[in-house]
C-alpha cells in the first residue's frame, strides 16, 4: 500500500468511526457507521446518523404550504429511517390500495364461452407458440369486441377475427372467421400460384370497419415486397 492509501483509510475511519459518547446506552451502538450503509440496512431501527434536512427545499416548501402539509397523497417521509423500512411501508400501502379493486374485477369476470383454437400432441416437450399477434378493439358503436390474431401452424397466410358482443347474453353471427390473403395480390392470371403468395407480418384495427395488415411475401428470396393494405370488414 502507499501512502496515499494508508491515509485515505485513516481518513474514513476518523470520519465514519468516531467515538460516540452519546450511543454508548444502545447495545451494540458505540460508533457511527459508514452513512451510506445504514441506509442498506433491512431492519427497524433508527438511522445512527440521520439526514441534516435543514435547507431542504422541498421540505421548507411543504412545511410552509397549508394544503401539501396534511396531504393524504403524499407519501409520509421517514427521515430516521431506512430505505429497507420504506420500502416496506410503501409495499404495504400499494397492496392496500390494490386488494379492493383486485376483489371487485375478479368476482365480476366470468368465462362468457371457451373455443378450442389447436390441439398438440401431450408428447412434445416444447410447446410451439402458435397463437400470435393479438390485438383488440371494442366497437362501441355497435358494442362488439373483436380480437384479432394470426395462428403460426399451417396457415400463416391467415389472420382470424374472433367477435363477441359485449353484451355476453347476447350472440353475433359468424363469431370467428378467418381471411386468407394467398396469391390474391398477382399481377396477372399467367402468373403461378406459390410466385405471389403473402403472409401476415401485423394487423390492426384502422377504425370500427376497416383492418389495417402488413404483408410479406413468403417466398424466401432478394427483395421481398411488403404490402400495406386495408380491409373492409364488411
């Protein structure tokens, strides 16, 4: 070690571990620790050298502000401390205010119908993700939730629209179909079926009776076109 080290080492223990008569009736308790770490520390007791918060600008301000002091919407300050024991209260405090609400939605949710979209076989170890892309839009106009989504299997030049009625009393016709974009695109009839043909890289609902894709085509060769098209629901 050099000097240099020596010193700054001497430095920090005459800072941080000064004798404190004024510790000696708590057990354990007779030097200051190192300030940063009691912070660290997940335990309830106080902070052996608490924050100076005089000139604190945001404590002044809320001190002299009659409507921010007694505020219920800010959180309380602890200043004698640890953040292990703020941390706490303010997991606390989440999860009161969350419990309600969590109570209240999951006795309002009830499965209104269940469809079977795939089976696979019980022997795979790894389970493909076949279900991709989905994406929602309530049509409140005429109070329809859609789902949209595209199925990664044997039909990627697919997308399917699933629809309910937010009403689930209520049922709509045609609740799932599928739209297959294929080789519908070709320029001309000469051309042959598996040259043009397209799968779905995205969609989107435009607005209540337009769906917005991204097309590709899938055909695996230099300069692959992408096509962005709109389709009308109806």
């Amino acid at each position: 070690m050099t000097q240099k080290d020596i010193t700054f080492v001497a430095d920090f223990l005459t800072e941080h571990f000064n004798e404190a008569p004024e510790l000696y009736n708590r057990k354990g308790k007779y030097f200051n620790v190192e300030r940063v770490g009691q912070y660290l520390k997940d335990e309830d007791d106080d902070l052996v050298s608490p924050p100076n918060t005089e000139g604190n600008q945001w404590f002044n301000f809320l001190k002299n502000s009659t409507h921010l002091k007694e505020s219920p919407l800010l959180f309380p300050y602890y200043p004698e401390k640890s953040l292990h024991f703020v941390k706490r209260q303010m997991e606390d405090t989440i999860d009161q205010c969350l419990q309600k609400p969590a109570d209240v939605i999951g006795k309002s949710v009830h499965q209104a119908v269940c469809m079977s979209l795939y089976k696979i076989s019980q022997s795979e170890d790894c389970t493909p993700q076949l279900f991709k892309l989905p994406f929602l839009w309530n049509d409140k106009t005429s109070n329809i939730h859609y789902v949209l989504f595209t199925m990664l299997d044997s039909s990627v030049s697919k997308i399917y629209i699933l629809r309910r009625h937010t009403d689930t009393s209520r049922s709509v016709s045609n609740g799932l179909i599928a739209v297959e974009f294929g080789n519908f695109l070709n320029n001309s009839i000469n051309e042959s079926s598996d040259s043009r043909c397209y799968s779905c890289l995205d969609a989107h609902f435009y607005d209540d009776e337009t769906v917005t894709v991204v097309l590709k085509e899938s055909v695996e060769q230099e300069g692959k076109e992408r096509i962005l098209a709109q389709l009308p629901l109806s």
